[in-house]
C-alpha cells in the first residue's frame, strides 16, 4: 500500500515565510505564498520521504528504473546552503551542518494557506508568525515532468504555529529593547528638550 501524499510535518524553524501576502518567484514569474522549513538535525521525515515516493509512483509508475533523473531535490541540504550563504557573507541563522531544509509553496491565484496558532485559532497578524518561530505545515507531494524538467515538490496546504524562538531579523526583541516604567509621572525639573535647541 502506498503512502498518502499529503502529510504533516515534523515541527521545523521557519524561514523566510511569506504566508500572510504572497511574493513574485521570479523563476516561474508567478505570485507564490511560501515557507522555507529549517528541520533540527534529528527531525524524523520518513513520512515525507514516503509521501515524494507515492508522488514519483502516482505520476510515472512502480518501476524506479522508467524514471526520468529528477533534477529537483526537495530535500536540501543546509550544509550546502550554509556554504552559499557564508560566500555572500550572509548569515546563516538557524541552519545546522548535515541537517535538511525544505521548501514550501502555492500559487496564489489557486490557494492561500491558513495559519493557526497553537491552539488552532486562526493567525490574523502577520508579526505572529516569523522567521525563527516554530512550526508544522500540512502538506502535499507531488511529481512533474515539464519539458525534460523533472522533479517533485511539495505544495503547500496550511501551518500551525507552535512555539516561539529566537527571531532571524536580528532586530532586539520588545524586552531586550525596553524596561518597564515604574511610574507615569512627570518629574519636576525635567528639562525642556525645545530649550536645548533654541
């Protein structure tokens, strides 16, 4: 028995989410929502290995060896990327030499994923939702073979936050930025700051 093609994620790092607007992918010229998925190093996506399988079987058949060669390898390795990223002098935020990172897509004019909070309400805010938080994402493999390009991706269903983490903007965080004030009230002998400049 073949193993379904629309599964659920192991909880990943997100990365880059454009999931609330979608963004131009430049390669197709088409209006895409997207996440890229960082997976820690001993994330468990047997079921996502299965789920490109039954897409290969479900598009070009049972014998591995009629196949076209996929040029497209949705499971990516973050040591490469780390490697690319370090070349350009970028950062390399969240991602682990020898783990995976995937690559979540859909058009826009055809879907727009739901977002939901832990508790499966549904994200109506786009900052709960950020690069470094964690989450699952729902969704569904399948192959193509178009004009000797062939490969198989996984079309992107729905997320679910599930934690926060540490933000990849580099930008310090509400506490980090701020302390709490004690006390609202004016201090006598204050300085005007307009006398300063007059």
């Amino acid at each position: 028995m073949e193993a379904p093609t629309n599964v659920t994620t192991p909880e990943f790092r997100i990365s880059y989410p454009a999931v609330f607007k979608p963004k131009l992918n430049k390669l197709s010229q088409t209006m895409e929502y997207s996440v890229e998925a960082i997976f820690p190093k001993d994330a468990d996506l047997k079921k996502l290995y299965a789920a490109a399988k039954s897409a290969a079987i479900k598009e070009f058949g049972p014998d591995e060896s009629k196949w076209p060669k996929f040029k497209n390898n949705p499971f990516k390795q973050q040591t490469d990327k780390i490697k690319e990223l370090k070349a350009k002098d970028k950062s390399a935020d969240g991602l682990t030499e020898g783990a995976i990172f995937m690559s979540f897509r859909c058009k826009a004019d055809k879907h727009k994923p739901k977002v939901v909070d832990p508790k499966l309400q549904e994200i109506i805010e786009e900052s709960k939702f950020y690069a470094g938080g964690f989450a699952k994402a729902s969704v569904n493999a399948y192959a193509y073979n178009k004009g000797g390009n062939a490969g198989i991706s996984f079309s992107l269903n729905a997320l679910q936050f599930t934690k926060d983490g540490e933000p990849f903007s580099g930008r310090p965080t509400i506490e980090d930025a701020f302390e709490p004030i004690e006390s609202t009230e004016s201090e006598s002998g204050s300085i005007d700051a307009l006398s300063m400049f007059s």
